[in-house]
C-alpha cells in the first residue's frame, strides 16, 4: 500500500509552469490508481470467492443437518409410539385386571347377601305358613287345626292377637 508521501506526491503537478523542463512527464492519474487499487482488488475478489464457497458449504451442511434432524425425529417418534402402545397395553391389563378383582369381590358378596336372604328366608318360612294357613281357615271360617294356636306374625311380640272381623 502507498504510503503518506506517495499519497502526497499525487497532488504534484507535472510540471512548472513555464518552460518545459526536463523530464515532465505529465502524471497518469488513472493509470497509477489502478495500479494502486488492484493488488487489494484482486484480494476483495479472492475474499469475495472465499465466501460464496463458505455459504455454499454452511448452505449443504445445513440442509445435511435438518435432513439428519427429521430422520432423528421421525424415529424418536415411532419409538414414542411404540412405547405408548406398550404402556396402553399393560395399562389397559393393569385396570382389567382390577375391574376383574373388584367385580369378583362385588359378586362374592352379593353371594354372601343372597346366602344370608335365603337363609332367614328357609327359617321364618315355617311361621309365614302356619300364619298363613291360620288366616286362609280363619277367612273361609274352616276352625284351626289341631294343635296349631294362633301363630305370630314375624316380628311382632307373642301373646294373644285381636281377631280380624
């Protein structure tokens, strides 16, 4: 690069008025400015090359990269799902398994219940059908038979009842 005097010396005429003197030659201005900016021309073009071939290379690496990006994700997600069909699995066998266990207990005891209701059933069935014979003879004015007294109703006291009219 030129320095401070040769900057200068651009500014020089090229020559003294008057009389020619020997070796005024007039200065080229154009001719030494393009002598002056071409080596850091040709560097600029050189730099300017450089980096179209630096984003040509980051444009191809990037495209590379967001391709390797949405293969990565395209098989996380299939692992995702495959996973999520598996935890649906054993989550629909864990919550079968324990509708099953509660509906087993609901049926055991409603067994139990039904156990108990026909238990009381067969030992109060005896006195509902003397209480019943006695009303039906009673009704059709047949006298009660022998040895069969006047029975009492399930859950009233024992003692003497009042006859219907």
């Amino acid at each position: 690069m030129a320095g401070f005097r040769d900057f200068l010396l651009r500014f020089r005429p090229a020559g003294s008025p008057g009389r020619a003197a020997p070796g005024g030659v007039p200065a080229d201005r154009a001719a030494e400015l393009t002598a002056e900016l071409e080596p850091p021309l040709s560097l600029l073009e050189e730099t300017e090359t450089e980096a179209r071939g630096i984003r040509d290379e980051a444009v191809r690496t990037a495209a590379e990269r967001r391709r390797a990006a949405e293969r990565q994700a395209e098989e996380i997600v299939e692992r995702a799902s495959a996973r999520a069909q598996v935890l649906r699995a054993r989550t629909t066998a864990r919550v079968r398994r324990q509708a099953e266990a509660e509906a087993a207990e609901l049926l055991a005891a409603a067994e139990r219940e039904v156990a108990g209701v026909r238990s009381r059933a067969e030992a109060r069935m005896p006195a509902v059908l003397d209480r019943v014979a006695w009303l039906v003879a009673e009704d059709i004015g047949m006298p009660p038979a022998p040895g069969a007294g006047d029975p009492v109703a399930p859950g009233q006291p024992e003692g003497p009842r009042e006859r219907r009219p």
